[in-house]
C-alpha cells in the first residue's frame, strides 16, 4: 500500500491494543534506563481538580512520554470573579484636583510658573531662606567662608524673591548646559552670559549655593535631617494636587551621585545610573505623576515594620497605603511580587500584577519546570493555572515571563508582533499574547516614564561635600517635573478642564524655559534680545578701563588716559582713537584679562548721572 493512502486506514481497536501490549512489555524488560528525547506537543487537557493536564510527546530515539501542566486559550477560565467585584471607586476624581482653589484664583492662572508656585510655594522658600540665613551667619561668626561675607564682615540676607531668582538660574542651567559653573558668568564671545550675568552675580550665587539648607536645627542621628522637610512637603503637595488614575506601577529610581561618604549611596551593576541614591517611587501609570517616594537608607538604616514577608513588600505597602481601598491596580517587577503581598492587597481591595521570579513564593509549583516548558512550546505559547482568587500565566517570548493578577482570565489572550529572522530576512510577525501579560507590558511603565522626563533636564549642580543637595535638587525636579512633569501634567489637564487657558507650552523644554524667564525676574522675550556692543558718548570725560587694566597686569604705574566713549552694553569707558583704540581690544578675545581685572578690581560706575 502506497504511503500517502496509509493515512485513510486506521488501526482497528483490536491492533491498538496489541500495539500497547507490546510496547508496556519491552518498557518493563528495559526498566530504570533513562531515555534522551525531544517533547512534541500533540494535545492539550484541563486541570479544574488541579491535576495535570498531560501532553504526549514523541522523538526520534525513543517514544518514551512525559506529562507537562498545560492549559492555554482552548481551556476557558471559569474561575474568576464577577468583574463588578474589581470595581474602581477613588475618594476623589482622577487628576488634577481643582477643590482647594476658589474661581477667583482660577482666574490668576495666566502663566506656567503659576503652577510651578503650586508646588515651590512662598511658605517653603521661607523656611529655606531662614534657614540659609541662620546657617550663613554662624559659619560667618566662625571665621569660615568670609569671601562670601558683605563689606561690614557680616552676611547679607537672603530674601524669598532672591531665592526665588536662584532657583530661575538652576532651571536655567539645567537646559543651558556648560563646562562648569563660572562659564555661565564669562563675557567670552563663546559664551553669552547676559542673561544670568544681570540677574545675580556669580559670587552670589555660589555663597546662596555653599550655605543653602533646610532646616535650622539638624539632627545628627537623623541621616535626612538637612533635606526631610522638604521631602515631606513635596510628597504631600504632590499628593494633595493630583489623584492617580487606576493603573500605578512601583518601581525603583536611582539619582545620580558620587558622594562615597554619603552612608546610602547604591551600586547596581546593571542599572543606566549606576552610582547613585536610590528611591522608592510609586508613579501614575498613565501619565508618569509621581504620586510617592522615599529615600533607601541601606540595609542597617532602613525600618522594615513586618520583616518575615521582606523589604519589598514593606516598600509596596508604604508607598500605596492612601490609596488602598479604592480598587487601584498596583504594577510592580519581580522584586516586589510575592504571595503575601498579593494576597494582604486584596484584603484592602487593591490588585496586584506583577511578574514573578522562579523562586518567589507566588510562583505556582505546576510553573517550575520552566525548562520543560520551553522544550515544548514556541514562541507566543502560553500556560495559565488558577488557584485561589489568582490567575497565574506564563508565556514564551524571547524569554519565559510569570505574571499574577487577581483580575484578569487566564485564558484571554491578544496579538503583539515580533520582529523574527527567517531565511529571507528579519521579518514582523503576529504572536499570541495573553491579555494580562499586554495589560502588564502597558501600565509597569509608570516610573520609568517619570524617570525618563526627570533624567532630561536634571536640576543638577556639583558638590563636593554635600550629598544630600543631590536630593535636594532632585526635588526641585520632582516639583518641575512634578511642576515639569507634575505641573506640565497640571498645566496640560487645566487647558483642558478649564475656559480659563494658559499660554500654550508644548513640552518640557518651552515649560522650563518659560519657568526661568519668570523666576529670574526677565519679562518679556524682547527684554533679552541680544544686546550690540555699541560706543556711546558722555559729558564727562574719566579714565579709559582698558589702559588701567593693562598698566596694573603688567606692574605698571596707571596711566592718565581719559575718554568720552564707553561701551552702551557693558557699560565701560573705553579709548576710541585712531592711535588708540582700546574699544576694539576691549571685545576682542585678548581683552579677556582686562575684563576680569575690572570685574574683580576695577571701579563701579554708574553711566547714568554722567550723560
């Protein structure tokens, strides 16, 4: 009988059981050896009394079988609860909230420092400048830092207003990006330092930034003492001023530093920052709001109030307690996911999906022959077991992936495409997906979202001794991006929800630039054109800046040479002769000397009283 017709004859009951009869007799003679062979999948069963469903497998070598937990779409998950019972009912609307502000300060809404202001409020910047003041004063009384002390030896107070022009120039800074800090204050032609130049000098601006602090009086024993009242009020304004949406995702952020005296800085090998201060951070998945976070102490520092169930499960719990309750969907990585967590989660009506290690205790045991599964399934395969009020599912992508919920079905499924290598090429293809791990793959992203609009522009400034300024100015980024990312949030559903419209800002960039224009005190954009070195006469003739420069650089006696002429710009009398023209020399790249010499030693005039 030819070979393609054997297919249309079947055995006879009679030879089947013939067929098993000879093959139990030849497993019983070669009992005990171990057999190598490559698992074929050929059927699919169900397991509701939680015994295995089996697949038959076969190979080249031997037809030895073996059984392997599967369940996949064909098998319909009938296990999970009414969805009524997942319900979202948050205490307040979603999104910004508008409850504390009357329709009359809606109205005062006009620019986007407004809700920069929001965050960065007048009783904050107080509590700095007293701070700073009180501090600046005894290290002054001390005998330390007098260069940055006023004319009398004492310290010239620092005001809210003056704070506030501080903090226009870091958000400068942080989307004008130079060399170090004194290029920002250089008259070089390279480097066009008007803009800052006129709003504090540099001497200034580094004394604010050596003797900022906090609090008055720190607490040794207390590792956050200079920068906690400010982490407190950041977390609660951001807390109070916007309400996440259903979806949040847990997650780690790591801030950039390099202070190794800190006492809490981290190393992780595999992580973009790798050097840094690491905080816990619970972002809107939607958005990217950072709605909580704390700093890690470390291992010896940190209090972990229930240590049998482990940090992560204390970090998840801390951080999501106001919002428990109310039906959110908490996403978290294989760090944090752990049956306890899921299960204490569901007794406050919040849901965790989160990805699960091998070796987690939410791990079902039917998963933990990850390597058979792989043997047997391809890519886009999928198993799912329920036990409980959790669906567990794993799927085949590039890798193996484990994900719990208490509020998806097992056997749902939805397509991705894969980028695969055939033999004429890379080619996309339509992969099976279960619908929790797509759901999962959509809303963990909330932090890194948050991570990657605070890492843009970071409000970042050099220093060498004070580690915690790096939390600091971190901060001032959760407040801008929190006021960039927060407040660009804000500013953005306030367009949308209010007939009162802001000026249109687009992104982060315009939002910070917009921010520095209005702190640092520069109205209007015509304000900062640039400026043409222009000669300009006066009614009185005074010595020429240039040649007093020139004379006392080289140990020369200063000479009598007295001009009319001064430069409009930088406002500096300067020779105009054909014999001598110390105008040109003035702006050209070898006046730079002369620049400095009068900027630290020359006299100070004003041009007005001398038209």
């Amino acid at each position: 009988m030819d070979d393609e017709n054997e297919s249309d004859y079947p055995l006879s009951e009679d030879e089947e059981e013939y067929l098993d009869l000879l093959l139990n007799n030849q497993l019983e003679e070669e009992n005990g050896r171990e057999y190598d062979f490559v698992p074929v999948l050929s059927s699919q069963g169900s397991c509701e009394d939680g015994s295995q469903s089996t697949v038959s497998t076969s190979a080249s070598q031997d037809p030895l079988a073996t059984s392997l937990y599967w369940k996949d779409d064909k098998d319909f998950d009938d296990g999970m609860k009414d969805p009524r019972t997942f319900s979202f009912k948050p205490e307040k609307a979603p999104g910004l909230q508008f409850g504390f502000l009357t329709r009359q300060s809606l109205k005062a809404f006009k620019k986007p420092v407004d809700f920069l202001y929001l965050f960065l409020t007048h009783q904050i910047v107080l509590q700095i400048c007293i701070a700073t003041n009180h501090h600046a004063e005894q290290l002054i009384a001390k005998g330390q830092n007098l260069s940055y002390s006023d004319s009398d030896g004492g310290w010239n107070q620092v005001t809210v207003a003056e704070m506030y022009r501080f903090f226009g120039i870091v958000i400068y800074m942080s989307i004008v990006n130079l060399p170090n800090l004194e290029k920002y204050w250089s008259r070089s032609p390279l480097y066009d330092a008007s803009v800052v130049d006129k709003v504090m000098p540099i001497i200034r601006f580094k004394a604010l930034l050596s003797f900022l602090q906090i609090n008055c009086d720190p607490d040794k024993d207390d590792k956050l003492t200079r920068i906690g009242l400010l982490l407190d009020h950041v977390q609660n304004v951001s807390q109070s001023m916007y309400h996440p949406y259903e979806a949040v995702s847990v997650d780690e952020r790591m801030v950039s530093s390099k202070h190794q005296y800190s006492g809490i800085r981290q190393f992780i090998r595999d992580k973009p920052i790798r050097f840094g201060i690491k905080l816990w951070v619970l972002a809107d998945a939607l958005s990217g709001y950072t709605y909580a976070f704390y700093v890690y102490l470390g291992k010896k520092r940190t209090v972990i109030c229930q240590k049998s169930k482990g940090l992560a499960y204390n970090v998840v719990m801390e951080l999501g307690k106001n919002i428990f309750q109310q039906g959110y969907r908490i996403y978290t990585d294989s760090f944090y996911t752990t049956q306890h967590l899921a299960d204490d989660l569901l007794t406050k009506r919040t849901f965790l999906i989160g990805a699960v290690r091998r070796t987690s205790s939410a791990m079902p045991k039917q998963f933990k022959d990850i390597e058979q599964f792989e043997k047997c399934s391809a890519r886009g395969d999928f198993r799912w077991h329920r036990a409980n009020c959790f669906a567990y599912v794993q799927w085949r992508d590039c890798k193996t992936v484990t994900v719990i919920s208490p509020i998806h079905r097992g056997s749902d499924v939805s397509y991705c495409h894969r980028t695969v290598n055939e033999r004429k090429g890379f080619k996309k293809k339509k992969v099976v997906q279960p619908s929790v791990i797509h759901d999962y793959n959509t809303n963990m992203g909330g932090v890194d979202k948050s991570n990657q609009m605070l890492n843009k522009y970071p409000c970042y400034i050099k220093s060498k001794f004070h580690w915690w300024k790096v939390i600091f100015f971190h901060c001032i980024d959760i407040m801008i991006v929190n006021s960039d990312n927060n407040s660009f949030i804000i500013l953005t559903e306030f367009n949308q929800k209010t007939s009162n419209k802001v000026e249109n800002i687009s992104n982060q960039l315009e939002y910070r630039e917009a921010l520095a224009l209005s702190l640092m005190d520069i109205h209007s954009s015509d304000e900062t054109e640039k400026q043409t070195c222009m000669p300009a006469c006066l009614d009185k003739r005074i010595d020429c800046s240039y040649c007093n420069a020139k004379a006392s650089l080289k140990g020369n006696k200063t000479p009598s040479t007295k001009t009319n002429i001064y430069c409009s710009k930088c406002e500096v009398p300067l020779c105009l002769r054909k014999d001598r023209n110390c105008f040109t020399k003035w702006h050209s790249v070898g006046g730079e000397e002369a620049k400095q010499w009068v900027k630290e030693r020359g006299r100070k005039r004003s041009f007005i009283n001398l038209h």
